[in-house]
C-alpha cells in the first residue's frame, strides 16, 4: 500500500538542532511541514533558510507568551502579513506566568485577526491555552472572510467551548501529547473528521533525529486518532491537509 501523505501542521523547525540536515532527510518521505515563528524577527530568517525546501512552508507569528518582550517586533509582522500565506503561532495564552500581558496579547491577536481577514486566504495556527473562550469570541466578532481557515493547536477548552469552534467551522491539529489525557481523547473522538489535522509541535512535544522518526511519528499519531475513533479515517486525514494547502 502506497504510504499517505500527511502535513505536519505545527512545527517549531528553527528550535532543531540541525534544521537543514533534518529538512534533506524529511524529503525521503512524502509528508510537508507547516514551520511556526515565534518571533517576527525569524520570520524573515526562516523564509530564506526554508525556501529550498519545496514541502516545508514558514509561518508568520508572534507567541503570545513572547509578547512582553517582542511586542516592539510587531511593525514587521505587519509588514510582511500580505504575502505571509502561513500565520502562526499567535494566539493568547492565560497560565498564570504569562497573565500579566493579557491586555496586550487580546490587543495583538484582534489586530492580527482583523489585517488577516482583509487580505483573506491565510492558514492561521492558534494557541489557546486557558483561552479559548475568548480567542472564540474574538473570531466570532472579527470575522467576515471565509477565506481564512483557523487551526486551533493543541486545544485543550472544555466540551462546550470545543462545540463553538466546530461551529465556526475551525480545523484542529492534534499531537501525541494531547491523545495522552483524557480530555484529549474525548476531543477527538468528538471532532467532526473532516477538520482533523495532524501537528507534532516539536522540538517540544517530542524530537526528531530524522525523517525517519518525523514520519513514524505521523503515521502513529493517525494511527491513535483511528483507535480513539474506533475508526479509519487515515484517508480523511492525510485530505484534510493537501486540501488545506491547495487552497
Ligand atoms: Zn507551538
């Protein structure tokens, strides 16, 4: 059986050891990756350094647990916003070490989220760690353009606010981390299978030393989302991402 094609769609290449060794290897094997920044700063660096690779694609982002000290970087996420297809990682972070910029980072994400739904046809990946509630709300009043699609990364809200998202018709990218609790599971079980995608967020939820390693990693990771469905929806997976890049 000819092996499917995934997209891995929340990846942190720049915090690699070895990107590029890692990058030549990763082109053995038929997946693509979508690259976050975290910084606008390495946005730039990371398009030079990506743009050899024809399967690898560089978000434009600014982690909301950053905002504190590269909040002065955002005049160059709004230059480059235009041409960037990819947005991420932005989004809004509430633990309780990144509180104190709440303001500034509900600010930041409605301003991104409005520039982007004037230009239309971004892949936005989002953090919505103890958020998600609010991130929801912010798409439901900002939102006109149904060009955008929105990935929630690792979403972790509760059923309810789950059942919102789905509503607003949002894709969600799931890794191994996630399937290991129980909420995980039940969220996975529940998403409508059209929206699943699948995300490693390496080096952080796990490190690759290979293609090799990356590849099995997304087979495995479709794999669970079959067993935790009781379901095979590797298929429905693996068209979900080439979809969501061909648009
Ligand atoms: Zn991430």
């Amino acid at each position: 059986m000819n092996a499917l094609r995934y997209i891995d769609s929340h990846c942190h290449l720049d915090l690699f050891d070895n990107m590029n060794k890692f990058l030549d290897d990763t082109k053995n094997y038929k997946n693509s990756i979508i690259t976050m920044t975290t910084t606008p700063r390495a946005y730039q660096k990371n398009r030079e350094l990506c743009s050899r690779y024809s399967h690898v694609f560089v978000a434009l982002g600014l982690h909301p647990q950053l905002i504190a000290e590269r909040e002065k970087e955002l005049d160059i996420l709004f230059k480059y916003i235009e041409e960037a297809k990819f947005i991420g990682e932005i989004g809004i972070d509430q633990g309780p070490r990144y509180y104190k910029t709440i303001d500034a980072q509900i600010r930041i994400f409605n301003d991104i989220i409005d520039k982007c739904d004037w230009y239309g046809n971004k892949i936005i990946s989002i953090h919505s760690l103890r958020s998600a509630d609010i991130i929801l709300e912010i798409l439901r009043s900002n939102v006109r353009n149904k060009s955008n699609k929105f990935i929630m990364h690792w979403f972790t809200g509760d059923i309810k606010t789950l059942q919102d998202a789905i509503k607003l018709g949002c894709f969600f990218s799931i890794n191994s981390q996630m399937i290991n609790s129980d909420r995980g599971k039940k969220i996975v079980s529940i998403l409508p299978k059209e929206k699943i995608l699948v995300e490693s967020d390496a080096p952080f939820v796990i490190k690759f030393e290979s293609g090799k390693e990356h590849n099995q990693y997304m087979n495995e990771t479709v794999r669970l989302i079959n067993e935790i469905r009781k379901e095979d929806i590797s298929q429905q997976i693996s068209l979900n991402g080439i979809e969501l890049l061909s648009q």
